[in-house]
C-alpha cells in the first residue's frame, strides 16, 4: 500500500505529484510508525484525489486521525486559492460545524458525591439520541435570525454570556452566511432540533483535568490540575445534514458545467466565485451557524443544572473555547511568500491558529487559539494550543479526535455494551445511554488512541499539549 | 427482507439483494430504518412521496433521502413501503407509527446517504447494491 509514498521524516510522509494522475500539488500526511499500521488503502487514494482539484494550493494534508471518509479523507485538509479554487461539500462533511467546546467549572472532584444524579438531570435538560426533540420551539423568523448570527442569538436570547461569544472560533458566526441558499426541507429538520445533542459519537461528559503539561498557557486558559470540566460534542443536526445533501445534487450538475475533471464524484465541487459555488458557501455558513447556536443553548442548560444542583453561579462555568472540525472559510495563508486568500477545508481537522494570528481572542493572543481534542468514550481527552508552525505547515490545522478503526457492525460484534459500561463503571466512568448497542458502538476500542495521535501533533509541533482530561462521566446519543 | 450490513470502517454500509427495483427499493428503505430505529413498528399511518431522477441510482438516492427527511420530521418510524415506479420517477406509499422512545430508542443517527459506490448491479436473476449511510 505503501509504494510510491516517500518519507519525509518521524511522523511526515508524501504522496509525490505523479502518485495518481492529475495531481496538482503533492499530498502530505502525518502518522507515527504505530498508526501507520491503521492506514486504509481507501483514505490514502482519497488524499492523493483531492490533489487533484483545481485550484488546490500547497499540498492535499491529512492529519493523524486520517480514515476513510467521503470525498476527503477524514482528518484531510485543503486550501483553494480563492479566485481559481473550488468549494466542495465531501471537504467539509454531512454534519457542517460538527465541534466541540469545554467548559470550566469551580468544582473539584470531591463536590461530585451526586455525580450520578447531575448525569441523570444533564441526560433529562439535554435531549440526546435519535428521534428526541428540543423544548424549544423556533419561529421562522428565529430560526433566519440564528442562521445569521449563531451563537450571538442565543446569547442575545438569553442562552449564554458575552464572553462565550468571543470565546467560539469565528466568534460563533460566519457572517458570510446566507439563509435564502438553506432549503426549506433542511429548516423543517432543524427547528426541533435546535439544542439537542443528536447521536452517533455525539457526546457531553463530565471530566475532570488529569494533568498539566503547560502551566503558563493552562493558566491564560483558566484550567487547573484536578477541575471538573464539561466537554459538549455535536454539530449542526438534521439542518447541516439536509444542506450537505441539497447542494451535493446541485454541485454535482456544476462539475459538468465548469468542465471540472475529478477522480470521484463525492469530490462535487463548483469554483468558489460561481453561483453554485457561493450558494452552498452561504447555506454551509448558515448551517455552520446554526451549530454554534445549537452548543451554546446546551451549554444554557448544563449551566441550569450545574447551578441548580451544585451550588455555583452561572457565570462561574466558564467557556474556555468551542472549535469546528467540519468546515470551509475563507482566509489569508502564505503561499508562495505570499499572503493569499484561500477557502480552507476542514475535514474532522481542528483550526489550531498560533500566537496573535486574527481571530485568536485576546486573552488569548499570547497562547495561541485553544485546541479541543475528545477521546473516544471512556479515554482520555485534550487541551493544546495552536502554533506558528501549523499556520506555516498546515494553514493552521491540526486533528480532530482519535479516528475509527473499527467499523460499528465489527464493535457491535466484538463488544457488548453492557460489559462496556460496567467495566468503565468500575474504573469510576459512568455511562447514560438511550441504549447498550450505541456504547458498543462507541467503545473505545473501536478507535485510535487519541494519546498516540495527539503526540504525533505533539512532536511535529502542529499544536502543542496543554492538559489531559479525564473523563468521569458520559452521556451518549 | 434482504439486505445485510458490511464493513465500513467509519459509516455504514448495506448491501441489498431483491428481484426487481421496487422489492431493491423497500429493502433499502428497510435498511436505513434498521439502522435508525430498534424495535418493531406498525403500520398505523402513512404518508405518501414522490421523487424524480435520472437514473434508478438517483431515484434510490432520493428515495432514501425522502424517507430519511420524512422519518425525521414526522417522528415516524416506517416498516411498509409500497413503490410505484414509473420512467424517472417513483412514488411511495410509507407505512409506520410514532416514534417511542421505549420502543424504537437507541438506533443510530443517519446524516446522509452517501453517493459512495452506489451502483445497481444485475446479477444473474437479482438486482444487487451497496448503499453506504453517512453516520
């Protein structure tokens, strides 16, 4: 499988251009000796296809958790210059904005006796797996005025503070959003799902911060060894969902229309300048929106019940920071020396800005932008910084999560849910569910270990470790 | 009922066997509910669809995405599909009951229905097909 490929280095190997005919640019992933062993034939084709995409600037990019996906590759990331490139929906995912946030808290462990019954409450305010509706009920009008400005309307609805807005990638909105270009079928799916987690690898967990690796940018963060925190995982829902699936039709037809030559049709994509092009650029940003606002009315409730049954104030659970890891925008990167503006295509990858790049906030400027990276159920997760050496090598990117390497049928097969949640019980992880089949499929052996992807970004100084949490309890879609 | 699920390390995949495009059809519909929803349901209401397309491909692609919007918006959880298909176009007769929790809970949230591999196949006496489900 490997044949051809050229290591460049620890953790960096390249596809030549040549690799597969039509390449424009080479194709470069990240993987150390053991994860190399977890490489599917099919992910490495499709990083090598999405060099093929005009326009593509640098390299085709694929972090460590990098699995097969649609289109991209899991874990892929890619820049178009702006005038000549493309925008494609199998760059960015059925889910638009899927991400996650964390949140601080000013409990220790020991304030956790009713870890149990918080769980239960957390499971009863935050409407979780298939077919659960929110108990909000959006207007029309609402429901325009959230696509327009994500997490600002929920906060301005009462569902957050100003500091959770400046604390969200892109401040929690993309302003190039455009509601007309999202369908009414996608705005029927998404008005009763607005503040529901959905399921799937979905999650929120209560975690606690295990260790510290660097004790200046943990303190600009507010996070200290042995904090409760929370971590929210989930995206945009059916709405996202709906959006991907009425512009991949349309995207489909501009391929022909532009006389766009691609290796295989879930790269559908149109020039970022045509109509096609920029309508699913606004219905993406507007579903991307909708995401930010679907994470901050949850975190509104977890705060509800945190404050309810812990005793502690509102404000006292702090946003440290909400990232996307689906998505395409546009900014300015080096190409050629030249600072050049590029769409950039996340796909299960995390913005990971260095220290004073825009849009890094300003308590945070020094650090750099917070990285969030969740670990499969029941395993550790993540908290690191972004750096000047992504935004050179990655257009400032780094991985998402741990990466699948069992399919759902094979963990379901192979792990029982039952057995999941008693041995995590055991270990002092508790685990609510609408059922065991969806912990099986969700087990932590069913993924990478997110330790070992984590130090590859790590070591190659893509982003930088700051704390390991802990998880101590999970509720799951 | 015939359809099974393959391996596929990051979604889901069916592969679907049946004699004529309608039985390919509801088999496939089968599969997306299977995958969605745990239990049995009844067929208690109905609801009634139409989708266009060029090619039995894309009217498989719309057909689940049809029922996949409609099970999502109606909290409907469909085990009876009866098709009518005529040249470019397809009309189904959904049959199912509410979603309860108790009952159909815990299945898997389907995304999408991916365009990966999906190509139907005549294979001696059967029409054959992959349909992946982006999870």
């Amino acid at each position: 499988m490997l044949n051809g490929v050229i290591r460049k280095g620890e953790y960096e190997w390249e596809l030549p251009v040549g690799f597969i005919p039509g390449m424009h640019v080479p194709a470069r992933f990240f993987l150390s000796d053991e994860l190399i062993k977890t490489l599917e034939e099919g992910a490495l084709q499709q990083l090598a296809n999405v060099a093929t995409m005009p326009g593509i600037v640098k390299s085709s990019l694929a972090m460590p958790d990098i699995h097969w996906g649609y289109g991209f590759p899991i874990g892929g990331v890619a820049a178009f210059e702006y005038d000549s490139g493309v925008i494609s929906p199998g760059g960015v995912g059925f889910d638009i904005n899927c991400g996650v946030r964390l949140l601080t808290t000013p409990l220790k462990q020991s304030d956790l006796a009713k870890k149990k019954e918080i769980l239960d409450n957390l499971y009863d305010a935050v409407p979780v797996g298939v077919g659960t509706r929110s108990s909000l009920r959006l207007s029309e009008k609402q429901l325009e005025k959230l696509m327009t400005s994500g997490a600002t309307f929920a906060v301005d609805e009462g569902y957050g503070n100003q500091d959770d807005i400046i604390h969200c990638e892109e401040q929690g909105c993309m302003k190039e959003a455009d509601p007309a270009h999202v369908s009414r079928k996608a705005k029927t799916r998404g008005v009763p799902q607005c503040g529901t987690l959905g399921a799937g690898n979905h999650f929120l967990e209560i975690q606690v911060i295990g260790e510290i690796y660097d004790e200046e940018a943990a303190k600009t963060y507010g996070v200290e060894k042995g904090q409760i925190c929370i971590m929210v995982h989930c995206g945009s829902r059916g709405l996202g969902h709906q959006v991907c699936t009425d512009h991949l039709q349309v995207l489909e037809n501009a391929v022909s229309k532009y006389n766009i030559s691609l290796p295989d049709k879930q790269l559908a994509c149109a020039p970022l300048t045509s109509p096609e092009g920029k309508a699913y650029f606004g219905g993406m940003a507007a579903a991307a929106n909708y995401a930010w606002a679907n994470r901050q009315i949850i975190t509104h409730q977890i705060r509800n019940v945190l404050t309810r049954m812990c005793g502690i104030d509102y404000d006292d659970i702090r946003l440290v920071y909400d990232v996307a890891h689906n998505v395409a925008k546009i900014e300015e990167h080096a190409v050629d020396g030249k600072m050049t503006k590029v769409c950039v295509h996340r796909k299960g990858a995390t913005r990971a800005f260095g220290p004073g790049c825009p849009d890094v906030p300003a308590d945070y400027a020094n650090a750099g932008q917070p990285v969030i990276i969740p670990g499969s159920m029941g395993s550790s997760s993540y908290l690191l910084k972004g750096t000047d050496i992504a935004m050179k090598r990655t257009f400032g990117s780094t991985c998402h999560g741990a990466g699948r390497v069992l399919s759902r049928s094979q963990a379901k097969k192979r792990i029982k849910g039952k057995n999941i949640r008693e041995t995590l019980g055991k270990a002092g992880i508790i685990v609510k569910a609408p059922h065991d089949g969806s912990i099986a499929e969700e087990a932590p052996d069913a993924y990478k270990s997110s330790s070992e992807v984590v130090s590859v970004v790590h070591n190659l100084g893509i982003s930088r470790l700051v704390a390991r949490l802990e998880p101590l309890g999970v509720l799951k879609g | 009922m015939s359809f099974e699920e393959k391996d596929h390390t990051a979604d889901i995949l069916m592969h679907i066997r049946a004699d004529e495009p309608a039985g390919l059809f509801a088999d496939a519909g089968h599969a997306l509910m299977k995958t969605m929803y745990r239990g049995h349901a009844k067929p208690v209401q109905e609801v009634t669809v139409t989708v266009t397309g060029p090619s039995l491909e894309h009217l498989l692609h719309a057909f689940l995405s049809e029922l996949l919007f409609e099970s999502e918006v109606r909290n409907l959880v469909f085990c009876e599909f009866e098709l009518f298909i005529n040249e470019g176009e397809i009309k189904a007769v959904l049959r199912g009951e509410p979603f309860d929790p108790l009952v159909h809970g815990g299945g898997t949230e389907v995304k999408g229905i991916s365009w990966h591999g999906l190509s139907i196949k005549q294979e001696q006496n059967e029409l054959t097909c992959d349909v992946l489900f982006d999870v």
